[in-house]
C-alpha cells in the first residue's frame, strides 16, 4: 500500500472494543483533534444493519454512508451527531454517576461542518463491528482499531450499571454469531459475563485487528492517538484511570479475577493473570 493509498485509508477510522472499555472515550479524543468528525453509535447505524442481514452487506452500506457524509458536508449540509447533553461534544462516558444511580447523557443535534480534503471521520460501535469484523476488514478503506481493558475493571463496570450486558445479553452479537448463541444456556451470571468478554478478545486476535489498551490511552495519550492515525495530536485532555472506580464493588476483585482465570482464555493475549 502506498502514501497515498494509506492516507485514503485513514480518512475512515472504525472504531470498536469491549463494551465499557474505553471506545466512547477514544472517540471523543480523536474528535477534538483538527479536521476529524466522530460519531458514536449514531442512529443511523441501526438503518444501515436492517437493510441487509449478511455482515457483507453492511459493511458495503456502511461504506456507502460514509462517503454520503462526505458528500454532504462537502454540499454545506447538516450532519446529524451523538452528543452530551447540553454541549456540542461527544461523551466520552454515556452515564453519568450521581447519589440515587446514573442517568444516560447523549442526545442528538445537527451540525454543520466545515469540508476539508484532509477531513477524517470515525465512527464507533462495540458490539455490531465486533460480530462482523471479518468483512469490515477486507474494506480497504476502513482503518479498524479495537479497545480493550483490564478485565476485571471491564466486568466490575459491567456489573454496576443495569445495561444489557450487565445481564449477560448481547443481543446482536447473537445475530451473527453461534458461540454467543450457544451461552444462552449458561446459568452463572459471572462466568457468562467472562465469556462474553472472552468472545470480544478472541475476534480481535482472529482478525488481527489493531488493538489499544485503555491503560495506554491514559498513560500516553499522545502517542496512542497517533498509533491509530499517524497524524500529530497536539489537543489533549486531563485523564485518571477508571479502573478502581468507586463506584464499583472492589471487594468483588479478587473473585472476579480468579473467575477469570478459570474460564477465560483470549484475554491473555493482552494481560496477564
């Protein structure tokens, strides 16, 4: 592949990962930087997914998509975004914590932007691009990336929201994928949570997609960035780890951990228990 052919790729950056471990966070540094458009789970996606039941398909419809946005922001039309509630930014969290629980900060608004050859647009969504990473990989335009995280801090989140995944459900992953199919029988909450996890990691190392630590996006976030799009990132912003959030269940550690270790595989392939 060469400049030219490298740079065309970069300009659509599909973003996914573990559910809770960092891609709305990831989304939101790389849409701060210049001339980038993000969009995180926009509605839209749900369009493209019912307009064909193949993996293939969307891939090919999510393609076209995207060079309609391009189209569109070029012509000075409104472009529809996921946002926080009452700002023009994306979250990088979609709940936010308070004394009686949490409540879910994203809405929608229209914007306008400014149309540049050098524009880039990234688009994320965890479950959906995980099930069907096969076929976004073999677009040649799409440059894909996958975040991962300690796995006990990614379940400990799972477990102190009440969201889909917290009860073992990943519904459209079951669309496309038998071995997430086959838990439906598995009655441990923990241990089907930890193979849900496992499934994510696996595809990441069967596809051989890029992957990024959430850890390493704290601890330098700079250079990751740039990993990602190998252009400079002079826009940063302040972050501390979530991974020994408070308003997990901590003295659940030691025993999700040693879960893990029985019945997890893939992530080994990132962290070391």
């Amino acid at each position: 592949m060469d400049a030219s052919e490298t740079n065309h790729k970069l300009k659509k950056t599909i973003i996914t990962g573990i559910p809770r471990s960092g891609t709305s966070l990831l989304t939101k540094l790389l849409s701060i930087q210049q001339q980038t458009i993000c969009f995180s789970e926009p509605e839209w996606l749900k369009t493209i997914r019912f307009t064909g039941q193949s993996c293939r398909e969307f891939s090919s419809s999510l393609n076209g998509k995207l060079n309609e946005i391009y189209s569109d922001i070029s012509i000075g039309k409104e472009i529809e975004l996921t946002v926080k509630r009452g700002t023009q930014e994306l979250p990088d969290n979609y709940f936010n914590r308070n004394q009686s629980g949490y409540d879910n900060v994203k809405e929608t608004k229209r914007q306008k932007f400014k149309f540049s050859k050098e524009l880039r647009i990234c688009v994320k969504s965890n479950t959906l691009f995980t099930a069907c990473l096969q076929a976004l990989k073999k677009c040649d335009e799409f440059n894909l990336v996958a975040v991962v995280r300690d796995p006990v801090s990614v379940l400990m989140s799972w477990r102190s929201l009440d969201i889909p995944v917290s009860r073992g459900q990943v519904k459209i992953a079951e669309l496309y994928s038998q071995e997430i199919r086959d838990l439906a029988n598995e009655q441990d909450l923990l241990v089907k949570q930890i193979k849900i996890m496992d499934w994510f990691f696996k595809q990441y190392q069967k596809h051989q997609v890029k992957v990024v630590k959430y850890e390493d996006i704290i601890a330098d976030q700079k250079n990751t960035l740039t990993s990602i799009t190998r252009v400079n990132h002079p826009n940063t912003l302040g972050l501390e780890s979530k991974n020994q959030n408070t308003h997990y269940d901590l003295s659940e550690h030691e025993s999700i951990q040693q879960a893990i270790i029985k019945h997890g595989h893939h992530y080994q392939n990132h962290y070391n228990y």
